[in-house]
C-alpha cells in the first residue's frame, strides 16, 4: 500500500509537469519598424497569428509561431516586404526553465503571499489570498467586490478601498484581462498597498482595483499554457476555447471582430457572453456616477492609450486625455527613464472593438479612460522575469499617481 501511495504520488507530480504546455520549437520573430502600407496586412494576419506587444506605424511586430506557421508568416512578411529576424529560435527550453523557476520559488514561500507579493508572480488563489488578508488588517476602510462567477465556478474578487464619504468620485484599476500578461497584476497589488496606507490618497477618491480580471484563463496560464490569453469558455470548436475578454465588451462588439474560434481576438458569441466581462461592465455602469477615472493595465508596449480603438478621429476631451497621460508618462520617466508614449488607442496599437476602456469612456461617460501596456520583459515580452517586477511596480505607481492627482484636479 505504501508503494502504491508513493506511486501514485510520483504519477500525480511528473503529471503536472507533463501537463504544462510544450513550446518546442516555437519561434518568436521580429520585424523591422512597420509602414503605414504594411499595417492593414499585419492587422488582418493579427487576426490569425499570435502577435505580441503593440505592433504600429513606426514600431516593429513580434510574432509567436509554431513550427507549422512559421513558414507562412515568413513568406507573408516577405511578399509585403517586411524584414524579420528570428528573436527567439527555440521558445521550449525558456519556458520549462521559467516554470521550474517559478514552481520553486512557490514552495519557498509556502502561505505568504503579502511577504513575496513583489518577488514572484503569484497564482489566483494566492492573489485571493492577499485580497482578504488586507482586508483582515484594514477592515474599516476596505469593502470586498465580488463582481461575477467565472465560466468554470470561480469567484471574481476585488477590493474598493474607501474612506466612506458619501459621493466621493472613484478611480478603477483593473490588471490580467489577458491571461499571459502576468506582470500587470503587481502593479494592481501595489496599488493596494499604497492606498491602505496613506489617508490622503483615499481622501481624494473611492479606490476600485481588481488585480485578475480573467481569473479562469489566468489560472492556465500557470497550470497548463503559459502565453494562454482568452478566457476559458467552450466554443463549438473543442480544440479553441475561450474569448478575448477585451473583445466581448458591450461597445461596438460587433463591428470588426473576426469570426474564427481559433483567433486570440475572437470576440465571444455576443456582447457579455463572458461572464467576468459581464461583471466588469456591469459594475462600471452602477458606478458611472462617480466614477472619473479607468485603467486597464496591460503588457507590453510602453504606451498610454486612450479612446477610441476603432478610429484615430479625436474624441472631444482628447487634449485632458493627452495632457493627464503626459502627466503620467512624466512621472514615470522620472525614476528610471524609461519612456512611455501617449496615444489613441486606433493609431498607436490598431482598430479594435468590444474592448474595456472604449466602453467606460463610450457607455459609462467616464472622461478619462486609458490602456497601460508595461515594459517587455524576458525571451519576447509577454515571460518577464520575476526579478522585473520591483523595478515595474516602482516606476509604474508614481505614473499612476500623476495620473490620478491630474483627473481629480481638472
């Protein structure tokens, strides 16, 4: 019976690591900065192809592919005229070395989450964890946001941090609508942090913060794929679940998404078919009333992006809009210089639809509306190391500041 037990233990844990996506023999191609020409061809092949980072005029693309797709990307780039180079010949070994990294630091900080909230990336379950052990210590002042159950059952938790004066204006943070982009949620973390300890900033407004705004593809991304993105919804292709959760927003859902299952972009089967989107956009709305300020906190590209993302024609605040993102970028260039652009979502990243900031600022009339993309880190930009997260959150929260100071001041 013992032999048994251990073998069964030995099953359960080489099983969990088999279990972890393989990426051998992926690659991670680079362009050279794109044209205004080659745009309309890179945002169609976006649509199928994984690309990473903000591709735009004047910026080079990143392109994750398969064995079985490097070939075709290779030849559209060259047909279009586009240099590449390969970034990351083999993406297998980053990964397996990373997880095994990442798994060791866990069983090092076993029940800890708050102490190594800032030296390793913390799973869902931890991130729960540190959500309700600040609002142990900071009851008074702390109130529990329990927006929405996930497609397979998992509660969605955020935190409103408020000193409780009556119609107070709100700010909103939230970080993790896509799965893979692990080095937002610290910067929500820190957020926490911040504004529990300091009276002042909770005298200025009503604090919304949700670290994990995809908690159900954000868990695979640990579990089983690391560059998982959407959600985890089935579709009627059981080979492609999930949505983009930042397609499936209730504000021109409809009008530009791809239809294919298999997209990173596919927008669910209709406006707030996700329930954490749902969720999301339902709290926005109740609310709009105070709310003066929304963040979507993303990576990479070192870029603040507002309204709209489906066309460059200015929206009427779009001077506010461009001074309070300078504000931002100021401050965060100020620590460590490291320089971050402030851009209409259309012309800086390209045309989307159904996304989250679009429909704060375009359904909830919250006037200051905007998309972070982090710094790169790591082989391509979506695997940064744990030892970038400091540095991150530490240049990351004066911008934030700025940027909330400047709203509340105009």
């Amino acid at each position: 019976m013992k032999l048994l037990s251990c073998a069964a233990l030995l099953f359960l844990v080489l099983g969990s690591a088999l279990a972890y996506k393989s990426y051998s023999g992926y690659q991670v191609l680079k362009t050279a900065p794109l044209t205004a020409a080659a745009m309309p061809y890179i945002n169609r092949m976006s649509q199928r192809f994984d690309f990473w980072g903000t591709p735009g005029v004047g910026r080079p693309a990143t392109v994750m592919v398969s064995p079985e797709e490097a070939p075709v990307v290779v030849a559209a780039f060259n047909r279009m005229r586009v240099a590449h180079e390969v970034l990351v010949a083999d993406l297998g070994p980053v990964v397996e070395k990373q997880h095994a990294e990442r798994e060791a630091l866990k069983k090092a900080h076993p029940g800890s989450p708050r102490a190594a909230a800032y030296d390793r990336f913390l799973d869902y379950m931890e991130v729960h964890m540190f959500i309700h052990e600040v609002m142990d210590t900071y009851y008074d002042i702390t109130h529990h946001l329990d927006l929405a159950n996930t497609t397979l059952g998992q509660g969605m938790h955020g935190i409103k941090i408020s000193n409780g004066q009556p119609g107070q204006k709100a700010v909103w943070f939230d970080c993790a609508i896509h799965a893979r982009e692990w080095l937002s949620t610290p910067v929500c973390l820190r957020i926490i942090d911040e504004v529990v300890a300091n009276p002042a900033l909770r005298d200025l407004a009503d604090w919304y913060i949700l670290p994990v705004a995809n908690p159900d593809g954000y868990d695979y991304s640990f579990t089983d794929d690391r560059f998982w993105r959407k959600t985890r919804s089935p579709n009627p292709d059981a080979n492609c679940p999930g949505t983009d959760p930042n397609r499936n927003f209730d504000f021109l859902w409809d009008a530009g998404n791809p239809t294919d299952y298999c997209s990173e972009v596919y927008p669910g089967t209709g406006a707030f078919s996700e329930p954490e989107v749902k969720g999301i956009g339902n709290l926005i709305l109740d609310i709009a009333d105070n709310l003066v300020l929304y963040v979507a906190v993303h990576s990479y590209g070192e870029m603040i992006l507002y309204p709209y993302g489906h066309t460059v024609e200015p929206v009427p605040n779009v001077d506010q809009l461009i001074a309070a993102g300078t504000a931002s970028a100021d401050a965060i260039a100020a620590v460590a210089g490291t320089a971050y652009t402030v851009e209409n979502s259309a012309s800086g990243l390209y045309f989307t639809y159904g996304a989250s900031d679009d429909f704060a600022y375009g359904r909830g009339a919250v006037e200051f509306a905007y998309t972070f993309e982090l710094s790169a880190g790591g082989s391509g930009g979506f695997d940064p190391p744990a030892s970038q997260i400091q540095p991150t959150v530490d240049e990351v929260w004066p911008g934030i500041l700025a940027l909330v100071e400047y709203v509340l001041a105009n």
